[in-house]
C-alpha cells in the first residue's frame, strides 16, 4: 500500500498527457534540457581560472582599469513662433 505500482504512475502520466498535451510537454522538455545542459557548461566554464590572473571579477572596479570619460553635448531647443 505504501509504494505505487505501475498501473498507478501509468494513470497519473494519461492524466498530464490529457491536461498539458504533448507538444506542451515536449517543449517543456526540451526547455528543462537546455537548461541543464547551460548550468553545466557554466559550472565547467566557472572553474577555470583567468590564464594572465589579472582580470578583474565582473562589476569590479580596480585601480588597475583605466577611467574613460564620456562626453555630452549641450544644446539648447528653440520654440517656434
């Protein structure tokens, strides 16, 4: 009583076939692959370390990076009469 067969889990899978349909759950299969196969390159990618070591880690500001000074230009609009 405590375990479901397969009779079980047969039904429960008729049910969300019935409700989600299957173009829904290919594509949300589809998405769910992708999105472990991104988080895995990204924790292959994560693990390496910078090869010079002196890349700042991103959204940090170091001494190091040169400031760039942005320009703007004044203009003055004019009304029509």
């Amino acid at each position: 009583m405590g375990t479901f067969s397969i009779w079980h889990w047969l039904i429960v899978l008729l049910i969300v076939v019935m409700v989600f349909g299957t173009k829904k759950l290919r594509n949300m299969g589809s998405d769910l692959g992708g999105a472990v196969k991104g988080f895995k390159d990204g924790m292959k990618d994560g693990g390496n370390k910078p090869d010079d070591g002196s890349a700042p880690v991103a959204g940090q500001v170091t001494a190091s990076t040169p400031v760039v000074e942005k320009t703007t230009i004044d203009v003055e609009a004019k009304t029509k009469s």
